[in-house]
C-alpha cells in the first residue's frame, strides 16, 4: 500500500523555498524510490544583478575588444569573471595538498 505524502507547499519565492527546505524531510513529501534521473543541462542559473563601476579607459577597452568579438562588453565581462573564477579554483585544487 502506497503511503501517503504531503502536499509541497507554495513558495513566494526562492529564499522562502530554500529555507524551508532547509529544515524539512523531503521524504513525507516525496518518494524518492520512484524517482528517475534528469538531465538539467537546459535550466538557466539564477541572476542577480549586481553594480559594479570601473574607471572610463577600463569600460573603453572592454567595449573595443567585445566590438571585435561581436558581443556586448556586459557578456565580455561576465565571460572574463567566469574564466577566472574558475583558475582561482583550479589553482586552489592544485595547491591543496591534504
């Protein structure tokens, strides 16, 4: 006999979903037996827009090198922050030695 679950509530929005969920037992709500694997490579992450000012000749440059990419310098500039988040990261791994 299939046991019964609890009616996931609704969320106002994300940080009142993420702190329920911080405390709550998924399992009343879920069976977690029938679940099937999904890819989620299509989801976008969440934004957050945040303001940054620069001095004018960064801002400048930036424009003329996203002009010769064909991309606005916003998108340069989040590809730029990506890269090298991510060899701070690699550089922390590889420095971490237990």
């Amino acid at each position: 006999m299939a046991s019964i679950r609890k009616k996931i509530p609704t969320f106002t929005n994300e940080d009142e979903e993420r702190e329920y969920w911080s405390t709550a037992d998924s399992t009343e709500y879920i069976d977690w037996s029938k679940a099937k694997e999904r890819s989620l490579s299509h989801l976008k992450p969440t934004l957050r827009t945040i303001s940054v000012s620069l001095p004018e000749f960064v801002v400048a440059e930036l424009t003329r090198l996203a002009q010769k990419r064909d991309v606005s310098y916003e998108s340069l500039l989040k590809t730029y922050l990506v890269d090298r988040i991510q060899a701070e990261i690699a550089a922390e791994k590889r420095s971490f030695r237990p």
